[in-house]
C-alpha cells in the first residue's frame, strides 16, 4: 500500500526534485556543491520546522521557489559552500544508500 501524501508534502517533494534537476544542469565540477547545498538546506530547514506549521512551510515554499529561480539562471555557474555544510555531506554520505536499500 502507497503512502498518501498531503498537496503541501508533495509541493515539498516537488521543490525538491526541482532543485536537484537544476544541480545536474550545472557544469561537472560545480554540480557536487549544488547538491550538497540542496540536501543541506533542505534537510535542515525540516528539522526546524514542525510538520503542522503550515505557515512556515509556505514560507520557506515560497522563498525556495524564489530562490531556484535565481540558481535556475544559466549565468550561475557555481555557489558557496560553507564548512558546515562540508562536515555535514561527509557525516550523511552514506546515509542515501543506506536509506534506499531498507
């Protein structure tokens, strides 16, 4: 049985996919920054928010999606990516794979 999901869950998902489909359009060398600035905002962002605070999930909806715009631009080539962010892709490498296999 399939897990249903609310419109709001699935415009999360749907940012989301968005965000990483825009990281593979990104030159080879800058794409692995891209997806790591992904995952990290994304997951971090989550766990700072209730799941019933529709409020601000719309917001950061809404900033997210302003946002993609401005890295969807063919001009970016590149972004920052911050220690913590680094520490944090090394210490969740594994964590995709293993989460997949289950």
């Amino acid at each position: 049985m399939s897990a249903r999901y609310s419109g709001l869950q699935r415009e999360v998902f749907s940012l989301y996919r968005r965000a990483l489909r825009m990281a593979h359009t990104k030159p080879a060398a800058s794409r692995p920054k891209f997806e790591l600035f992904v995952r990290y905002t994304f997951r971090t962002r989550a766990a700072c928010v209730s799941p019933r605070d529709v409020a601000a999930i719309e917001y950061l909806l809404r900033r997210g999606r302003r946002q993609m715009e401005m890295y969807e631009d063919s001009k970016v080539r590149d972004c920052w990516v911050s220690a913590e962010m680094l520490q944090w892709g090394e210490q969740n490498r594994g964590r995709r794979a293993d989460s997949r296999q289950s």
